[in-house]
C-alpha cells in the first residue's frame, strides 16, 4: 500500500461530495482505510442514547452532531504558496530527508 501524501495538520479542501469547495485543518489519518477526518468537514446527525456514567462521565442523549471520515481520493491538499489544492510531488535535500513540493509552483509543504 503506497503511502498517502495528506498528514495530521494540513490544510485540504474537498475536492467532491456535498461538502465541495469547503476547506479545513486534517485532524486524524486512516492510511490502511485512505480516509481522513476533516474539522467542519461530512458532518452528520445521529441519534444517541443517555449512557449512564461508568467510571466517567456519561453521554448526553439527543441528536449530536458529530465528523465522519471522508476518502482520500475527494479532498486536495492546499498549497500554501498557491493557496490552491494541488497535486503532491516529492523532492530530497542535499543531506538526503524527503519534503514534499506543488506539483505547480515546487512550493513546500513540509515546514522547514
């Protein structure tokens, strides 16, 4: 399984769906499932049961509105020379350590 381009803390933008055009920090990865969890991002509403206390507290009942993962393939990861969703490329530095670049602009991602 190749590795995914998208990590913890960046900045995406979906790219299909019914949350298109809406952006937000990445804030957990599932490599061997290719999704990811958006903040703001595939909200949905469920119906939860009152869960007495067990040890901690309890769950509130009701309906609550909670994130879902979305697939890797739907969002983009958002250049931040470009400020545009952009394809992921790979480049090296001279000691050897991997960084990421905009497949555009050669604009890094990684923070250095």
């Amino acid at each position: 399984m190749p590795g995914l381009n998208i990590r913890k803390d960046d900045e995406v933008e979906v790219l299909a769906g019914k949350d298109r055009g809406k952006r937000g920090r990445v804030v957990r990865v599932w490599p061997g499932e290719s999704k990811v969890m958006i903040e703001g991002v595939n909200q949905v509403k469920r119906h939860e049961k009152i869960r007495a206390a067990q040890g901690r507290a309890g769950t509130q009942g009701g309906i609550i509105t909670k994130e879902m993962p979305i697939h890797v393939s739907n969002v983009g990861l958002v250049c931040p020379t470009c400020k545009r969703p952009r394809r992921v490329g790979w480049d090296t530095d001279p000691d050897g350590t991997k960084y990421r670049v905009c497949r555009i602009c050669n604009g890094r991602f990684d923070k250095s």
